[in-house]
C-alpha cells in the first residue's frame, strides 16, 4: 500500500526556514522537469494568470514529482469546486489570491478540508489518494496540505491581523504588483511606498505567528523582505528568465 506524501515545504514553513522558489506559467512539462532539478525549494504553477488549468497542471506535477522541490498550485480565485480539483490531481499546497477579509479566509480553509470541520468533496479514485491505495487518506489529508493565502490590496492589509488569526492558514503571501495597483502605482510593484508596506506587511505577519511569502524580480527587495522576516520568497519567474537569457 501507498503511504501519504510528506509536505516538506509545510514542515520547512512550520519551522521558519526560509524556502526560495520559482513562479511558473508555462505549460511544458519538460521546461518543468529541467527547472526543478535547479536547487528551488519551491515552484509555483500559477493557473491564475496563464493557460494552464487542471488538464495541463496534471503532467507537470508528474514532471517534478521525482525531484526534491515542492510544488505549489495557485487556483485562479478562491473557487471551492476549482480548489478540490487541484487537490484531487495531487496539489498538496495551494496558494489562494486576492484574499480579502477573515470571512474569505476560513472559506479557503473550509475549500481544503473535509467534512465536517470543512466542505472538500469527497472522492476515492483519485490521483491525491495513489488511486485509492493510500490507506486513512482521508483522515489524515489536511495534515499534509499546507493553505498559503496572498494579502494583495490596501484594505486587505488592513484586516491582516485578522485574516492571520483564522485557524487552518499556513502562510500569507504578500502580492506586490496587485497592492500596488491597490495604491495608486499599476506597473510599479518596486515604488518605495509599495516596498515599506509590503515589508511592514511581512513583520505584521510574523508578529502574527506565521510565515510570510513574496515573490519579487528586484534582489534588493528580495534581501530586504528576508530581513524583514521573509520565510517563502520568490525572485524569478520563468518566462521573465527566458526573455532575459534570450536577449542579453
């Protein structure tokens, strides 16, 4: 019989130690399999601003399953029937944007876990479960997923205290691009008053008693957000990696 995955990023996140991973948009499972023997803790296939969905997410996982890098799903909003396809395809750590307010928060929490402390459908055949041969799994599942949500707007931050003290969350990632928008700067996801409020936002969230995440291209702010407290960060993208290997 099969035995439950561990979760070695939640298990590192848990324990504060900070993880550097990848964001991914691309599809092929082969540019996947080549990333993930790279050194990251972490790669982030993001369905919500890029082609891939549940159909395309299924060979990339089984790209870097034999590699020791975690692979984190981000669902395109928190849609609980999306957010039980990824884990029935073998997500074990979803990431969920543009969380705004507690309410919305233990929703995202509820989406990962079964009844009756939550409302994740049910489902045996699948290939989270090895195809029914992974005995308890569903008595056990929600130890091993670990539920990351991103705090991404201006009011969000200013509920962050209470979106942090919500039971069943595991780390809040912090979105640049999105907070910047949110305040007045689209495009500029650097502006010093965007990088202060993400900063102040990852020492609330410590303060809070849980691990903070970033994803970020300037390795200045990547070093300042680490200082700050910083335990899941980001620093480069695929495509934004292929275009500057393909023009410098």
């Amino acid at each position: 019989m099969a035995s439950l995955p561990k979760n070695k990023f939640k298990a590192a996140i848990k324990q504060f130690q900070v993880q550097r991973g990848l964001w991914c948009s691309m599809r092929d499972q082969m540019a996947a399999e080549m990333m993930a023997g790279l050194g990251f803790d972490w790669m982030m296939f993001d369905t919500e601003h890029s082609p891939m969905d549940p159909v395309s997410l299924v060979p990339l996982l089984q790209a870097v399953a034999p590699y020791p890098v975690s692979p984190i799903v981000r669902p395109t909003c928190l849609n609980v029937a999306e957010i039980k396809k990824l884990l029935d395809i073998g997500a074990q750590t979803i990431l969920v944007p543009y969380v705004q307010s507690a309410e919305e928060a233990a929703l995202a929490v509820s989406a990962v876990t079964y009844p009756p402390e939550g409302i994740r459908g049910v489902a045996g055949l699948t290939r989270a479960t090895r195809f029914g041969s992974i005995p308890g799994y569903h008595k056990a599942a929600r130890d091993e997923i670990c539920l990351l949500v991103q705090v991404e707007t201006r009011s969000a931050l200013e509920q962050l205290e209470d979106i942090a003290a919500v039971p069943g969350l595991d780390g809040i990632f912090i979105g640049p691009a999105d907070l910047a928008a949110s305040m007045g700067y689209p495009g500029e996801p650097n502006h010093p008053e965007v990088t202060q409020a993400v900063l102040d936002g990852i020492k609330r969230i410590r303060a809070a008693g849980l691990p903070p995440g970033i994803l970020t291209l300037s390795a200045d702010v990547r070093d300042q957000a680490i200082e700050a407290g910083a335990v899941f960060v980001a620093n480069d993208f695929d495509l934004a990696a292929l275009r500057k290997g393909l023009t410098t």
